[in-house]
C-alpha cells in the first residue's frame, strides 16, 4: 500500500477573492430586496383588504340608513 500525499488546493487569487466578494454582496442585495418587497407587499394587501372592508362597511351603512327611514316613518 503506498501513501499518496496529497498537495494542498491553491490560494485564492486576490481578483478571485474580490469576485467572490461581490457575488456574495450582489445575492445579499437582492434577498433583501426580495425580503423588503415581500414586507411592502404584504402591508400593502392588509392595507387593501381593511380598506375593501371598510368601502363595504361603509357602502353597507348608506343602504340600510333610507330603509331604517322608511321603518321609522312607518311606526
């Protein structure tokens, strides 16, 4: 059996380093950019619904108003 030496994997280049370097900001800045819009989006839609909600509360109200109206007129 014979040993093999094994030879140890090459330094990083100081350019490989900064390339790499970027790469990692670059996929950091997007998920975060992702994170951010997913948050807005989701604040966004709550703001929606609870207005949609609210327009239908509203709308609700103005038609039930002449017909309590017309009971009381009707008493």
């Amino acid at each position: 059996m014979s040993a093999q030496t094994q030879t140890p994997a090459p330094a990083p280049t100081p350019i490989a380093t900064k390339v790499m370097a970027l790469l990692l900001a670059i996929t950091a800045a997007i998920a975060i950019a992702l994170t951010v819009g997913i948050v807005v989006f989701a604040i966004g839609a709550t703001f929606a619904a609870a207005a949609t909600a609210a327009g239908g509360t509203f709308i609700a109200v103005l038609t039930v108003i002449p017909a309590l109206q017309g009971m009381w007129r009707n008493l």
